[in-house]
C-alpha cells in the first residue's frame, strides 16, 4: 500500500500542511518585530528549527546505528539511512537560511560563527557519509559502516563545536539568548514552530523508511 | 600480542619501505610547493607557518593511513590476522601506533626542510614542540587508523579516506595549530593548556571508540 | 566439530543462503560442493569469522563463534584462495608471523625444516611477491602443519599443484583425517571428493542439496545437482 493511501498518514500530511500555513501567518502577522533587524529577524523562526531538526536527525543517525549493530536487523539501518538525509536536507537549509538573516544583520553574508562552522563540518561530514554508502561495497557491509560512520560523526560533534567556538572566541553570537530577553509573543510562537518542525521530522523518517524498505523488498525479489 | 602486531607492521615496512617513502617524498614536494607559492614577507610567513605545517602533516598522514591497509588486501594478508585469535581491537591499536610512528619518521625528515626552505626562525625549547607533535599525530593517527579500516575494501578508497577523514579531524587540526602558534608565540602554558586538553580528549575518545567498534570493521 | 544453526546469509538483500543446519564432526573430513556461486566460499569464511551472517548461530568445539571473542577462533585455520600472507615478507617471515597469531613460537630451524617438508626450502628468506601459485598452495600447506588447529577450512586445496604437490596434499589431508580433527574443502571434484571424503555437503538452491555420508550419496544425483539438471 502506498504511503499516503493510509488514512492516517493521510490526515497527518493535510493537518501538518495547515498547521505550517498557520505558522507562516504567525509568524508573519502576530510576532514583533524587533528593532534594527526588522523582517530578517523572522527567519529565526525557520532557521532555528531547521538546524534543531538536521541535529536531531544526526543524533538519531547515531543512535540508529548503535541499534543495528546490537540487533542487526536491517530496519534500523533503513531509519539510520533516511535519519541521514533528513538531516544533510536540513543542514543545508540551515546553511541556507543563515547567510540570508547574516547579510543584512552582520553585513556578510558567512562569519566563521561557531554553530554555523559546526553545521559546515556536520555537512561536510554526511557527504562522506553518502559516498561510503555509495561506493562501500554490498548492502550488508555498507549498513554496519554507515551504521559505524553515524556514531563517529556524532561523537565529534561536541568536541568540533568546542574547538571552533575557542578557534575564534571574538565571534559570538547567541540569537536565542536575545530572543529570550526580547518583549514576550517570541517564545511562543518560537516553540509552536520548533514543535512542528519535529513532528515534520517524524513523518519525514517514516515516509523515507517506508520507500527505502520497499526499495529493498523490490531489490530481494529482481537482483 | 600488541607488542608482536606493531614488530609485524614495522617488519613489513621495513622490507617494502612504501609507507615511509612516499610519506617523506610527499611531504617534501609539499614544502617546496609551499616555498614558491607564498612571496610575503618573513613575518607574515611565520604567522602562517603552524597552519602551513599541520595542513602538510594531514596531506602526508593520508598518504600513510591509505598504505596501512593496502598491503592487508594485496593477498588477502588481513583474513590471517582476523581469522586468527587476536582481539581484533588490539589490531586497530597496532595499526594506530604504527601509523603514529611512521609520520614521527616523516616528520624528523619533514621539519628540518620545513624550517629551511620557509627560512623560519625556531628560538623555543624543543620539549614542548615533540610533545604538540606528538599529541597532534595520536589524535590525528587515532580517528584516521578508524576511517582507514572503513574506506579499506571500498571503491574510490583514496578518494574516500581524505572525504571521511577531514570534515572528522578539524578539532585537532584547529587544536594544534592553535598551541604550535601560542607555544612558538612564547606564551605561558596556561593560555593554550585548553587546546591540549582537546588533543588529549579526541585521542582518547577516538582511540576508545576504536577499540570498541574495530569488530564490526573487520568482518565483511 | 564445527556446527551451524540456522545460518543465514544475504547479498544485495538476496539470500545466498538460508536457515542452514549443518554439523561437521571431529574426525570427519567433509567436501564442500556447488556449482559457482552457491556459497561454498562464501560459507567457508563464515565459519571461519571473517564474514558476517544475518542470523543463526555457530559453535566451534562447542563455544559460539563470535567476532569479539577471539578465542572463539582459535580452533580454527582458515586457508582461502588468495595466500592470505604479507607479501613483502619471506615465507620464513610469514610463517613465524601466522604462527605467532596462534600463540606458536617457533625457531628458524622448525620452520624450515617444515618448509623443506612442503618442498619450500630452496627461496625460504625471499619475499614470497615471486612465488608462483602452486608455491603460494604449498606454503599454505606448511602453515596447516605449523599451527595447531582442531578445524581445517581449506578452500580449492589443488589449485595451481603439480603431480607432486597434489600427492604431497593428499597424504597431509589423509595423516590429518586419523586424528580427532575436522577438516572441511571446497572442491569442484565431486568423483574426488566421494572417493576421499566421509562427509559430503552440496549446496544447492539457496539451501542444502545434501548433506550425508559420501558412501550413501549417488553420484549421478550430485552430478545433476552439480550441473543444474535437478
């Protein structure tokens, strides 16, 4: 069966569809604007989210590693799988996003800002990882690679993001600790939005695994 | 038994002298590259130097780790040793060691040429120079010895290693370069202890998880 | 003895084989056969450790074969197709080595002498790069009498042997088929393997063709499932 002939993925997608129309217009018409960043400032209501989902993507890739290598069962390799694209989407989106709120609030569009840096590298990193996918050899040995590239990656996110932060100590910039301080109706909508860009991330994995197991059932029955 | 895998790669090394060769060879083109390609001044050349010098030291690292497991696939050499009953982490241990003691080699050849063709002026008191040295190849040697068993039986697998291996390693490419600059700066221990601490942290963290994981590795 | 208990194994999420129950016993030597591409190879590393499995389970001598137990393995020599030695070094080097890998220490003299038995002894300290195929067979031959094993997994033992090393083959496997071991070849020779062996497993169709005593095989039944005709 396909994956949105099923009345309930069905109805998650149009109500997830709506609730993102209605944080659009929240976002647009009912959250303040805040001086001297004007509608750039908006983005953060994206951006942020975005980069929490590509992260919590790459956690899951780790932790979905961790689980194929204990019960080496091939679903949890599929989930490590989709978590990582998942994740490289919204990384790049958060490379995106940021030089468009950076050039008008910073002047250029990339300062070597230490969670940007860290996203950079993050995405660099799963790069590598598509390619080890891609050229690893036969399912079963790329599955414990990826499986074993996922838990590298994540254990070194801590540790790069020490480093860059020390790299360049004179850039700093903690827009959410602003935001915290800024006139109330921020917080607000600043979690409606992070709470619907999880949910999304939710029915992204499961759509995505859901193709990459029929993917591998077709594979089975035609190789 | 750890003590046995690091005599049989340094053995192995010294029959064929491939690992040692090209890593010496590359480095020195590198540095002779290095020396025409930046006209500036002295000064400004001195600022760069411990940047120059690590990017050097990770061009030349990838060239031995790709070589740690090439002659383990020449005739299948690896299935003696992971077929047999030798705790396949300590195999991961050898070849990290190994690996750190290669680039050691290559750098005693590397440096000397390094300070004389960029013509720097080295006035500080060796110690603490071998010990960023030798604290930067743990750290870089530990996730690379990792990565090297990874891109091993792969397509591409020296194209691969480089991929995976640097985006990974930039905690200790920024940490090292960072000492090495304060340390040749004359600066009191205590302003670049914390990059130390870094080095020190990933070494363990990586040499852990690389003992842990190298099972998985191993099999195909 | 060497045992597998539902043993699976896919490639490209198409099963190789599945659900294999099989027993090797001690004292026994045993023929792998199948037409190309059945697994036997593939089979033999298995037990050997060096290839991973979906499922099942393998016991050698009775303790599970797992990869982060290396004295699991400690039973068993595996002898592939490729000489699986180091070829910068000399057969004395490699041998000492693979020896050392198994907890043996053993002099210049023993390994020559060894050596000179497999008819090794005349390029003992050259890098083994110059040996030819049939020399690289024999070599592996004196690695089988160098370190104590109780299971023996030999793939294709003729490959590349003249008169005198299928000979010299023949007698070791034979001397090795008296004592409490297990000894397990893959061999394309069903007629060899029937006259040879005690135990014959022929793998066939993603599972077991047969699995038995060669004295109660027919072997215009192994030929066919050899040839594909069943």
């Amino acid at each position: 069966m396909r994956f949105f002939d099923k009345p309930i993925n069905n109805s998650l997608l149009s109500i997830l569809i709506s609730l993102f129309a209605i944080n659009l217009h929240i976002i647009i018409s009912h959250t303040p604007m805040i001086p001297q960043q004007h509608w750039a400032q908006k983005i953060f209501y994206l951006h942020v989210p975005v980069a929490w989902t590509a992260f919590l993507s790459y956690f899951f890739v780790m932790v979905f590693g961790i689980m194929y290598l204990v019960k080496k069962d091939y679903c949890w390799d599929r989930l490590g799988q989709s978590a990582a694209e998942i994740g490289t989407l919204f990384t790049a989106l958060v490379l995106t996003t940021g030089p468009i709120w950076a050039k008008p609030i910073w002047g250029k569009p990339w300062i070597w800002e230490p969670r940007l840096t860290t996203t950079l590298i993050l995405f660099l990193a799963y790069i590598g990882y598509f390619m080890l996918r891609e050229f690893g050899g036969h399912p079963e040995r790329v599955a414990r690679y990826a499986a074993i590239l996922g838990i590298i990656a994540f254990v070194d996110v801590p540790i790069i993001f020490l480093s860059v932060k020390f790299w360049t100590p004179e850039i700093q910039s903690h827009p959410q600790v602003e935001m915290a301080q800024q006139p109330g109706g921020i917080l607000g909508p600043f979690f409606f939005s992070l709470a619907l860009f999880t949910i999304n991330w939710l029915m992204m994995l499961r759509f995505r695994s859901h193709t990459l197991n029929i993917k591998q059932k077709l594979l089975s029955d035609h190789v | 038994m750890l003590v046995n895998l690091i005599k049989k790669e340094l053995l192995i090394e010294l029959r064929s002298k491939q690992i040692l060769v090209s890593m010496a060879a590359f480095g020195l083109s590198v540095v002779l590259i290095f020396a025409f390609s930046f006209s500036v001044s002295q000064s400004i050349l001195e600022t760069f130097a411990p940047g120059l010098f690590w990017v050097l030291i990770l061009f030349t690292s990838v060239l031995g780790l790709h070589r740690l497991f090439d002659y383990e696939k020449e005739f299948d050499a690896f299935s003696l040793v992971i077929g047999a009953p030798v705790d396949r982490g300590t195999i991961y241990i050898s070849k990290w060691i190994s690996g750190w003691i290669y680039l050691v080699v290559a750098e005693i050849i590397i440096i000397p040429l390094f300070v004389l063709f960029l013509q720097l002026r080295w006035t500080q008191p060796i110690l603490p120079g071998i010990g960023i040295l030798f604290l930067g190849n743990s750290g870089i040697m530990a996730i690379g010895a990792l990565i090297s068993g990874l891109a091993m039986r792969a397509r591409m697998s020296e194209v691969l290693l480089p991929v995976l291996l640097f985006p990974l390693v930039t905690p200790v490419l920024i940490a090292v370069t960072k000492a090495t600059t304060a340390y040749l700066n004359a600066q009191p221990f205590i302003l670049w202890q914390f990059w130390v601490l870094i080095l020190a942290s990933f070494t363990v963290i990586f040499g852990l998880l690389g003992y842990l994981l190298f099972d998985h590795v191993t099999e195909e | 003895m060497i045992e597998l208990l539902n043993v699976t194994k896919s490639f490209y999420h198409k099963p190789l084989f599945r659900d294999l129950n099989v027993q090797f016993e001690s004292g026994n030597m045993s023929a792998m056969l199948g037409k190309n591409g059945a697994g036997k190879s593939t089979l033999l590393r298995i037990m050997a450790g060096l290839t991973a499995f979906e499922s099942g389970s393998i016991n050698v001598c009775g303790t599970p074969l797992k990869s982060n137990n290396p004295l699991s393995r400690k039973a068993v020599l595996y002898l592939g197709h490729a000489p699986g030695l180091y070829p910068p070094l000399s057969a004395v080097e490699n041998l000492r080595i693979a020896a050392m890998f198994y907890g043996e220490n053993y002099s210049d003299s023993e390994i020559l002498e060894t050596l000179s038995q497999v008819g090794l002894d005349r390029q003992p300290n050259d890098s083994i790069r110059i040996y030819s195929q049939g020399m690289m067979q024999r070599l592996k031959l004196a690695l089988a009498i160098l370190i104590p094993w109780k299971v023996l997994l030999f793939d294709e033992p003729f490959t590349g042997l003249d008169e005198e090393g299928r000979i010299l083959t023949e007698s070791l496997l034979k001397s090795w088929q008296t004592e409490d071991k297990t000894i397990i070849l893959v061999v394309h020779n069903h007629e060899w393997a029937m006259k040879h062996c005690d135990h014959l497993l022929v793998l066939h169709d993603k599972g077991v063709g047969y699995d038995g005593k060669s004295s109660d095989a027919k072997s215009e039944n192994i030929a066919a499932m050899l040839q594909g005709i069943v």
